[in-house]
C-alpha cells in the first residue's frame, strides 16, 4: 500500500491506518488517548475535527522506536 504525501493532512482513523501500513501498530483510539495526554504525534483542529501531517506522525512514530537489540535483556532505553 502506497504511504501519503508527508505533507498530506489525515484524520486520525485515516494517520492511524497509515502508520499501520507502515509498520507502526498504532489504533486511532490509541491516537485519540495520547492526544488527550500530550503524547501523541501533533495536530491540528479543523473546527472539531484534529488532523495529522504525515510527516510529522511519521516522525513522531519512528522516534517512539528503541535501538536495535539482539536480547530482550538489554537495557531499556
């Protein structure tokens, strides 16, 4: 499946799916949560709806990812 344009506005079920696609197992609930903690990847409001440059989701989801490891006893980082 073809990945948005980084600069393509999403609806959070829509950056949801697209980060999916791309490897990063996020839901939009989950997306939902996060916004309302501050810990999600930025949006903005298009009256009541939040939308998400893909961009910066995608930023947002590959700097959640850890380093490479060969053991689940490295330390976490």
């Amino acid at each position: 499946m073809e990945l948005p344009d980084e600069t393509a506005k999403l609806r959070r079920r829509e950056t949801a799916v697209a980060l999916q696609n791309a490897g990063y197992p996020v839901a939009e609930r989950s997306l939902a949560t996060l916004a309302s903690r501050g810990d999600g990847p930025p949006f903005q409001k298009f009256g009541r709806i939040p939308l998400y440059t893909w961009g910066q989701a995608l930023a947002w989801a590959r700097a959640k990812l850890s380093a490479p490891r060969s053991s689940t006893s490295d330390i976490e980082g």
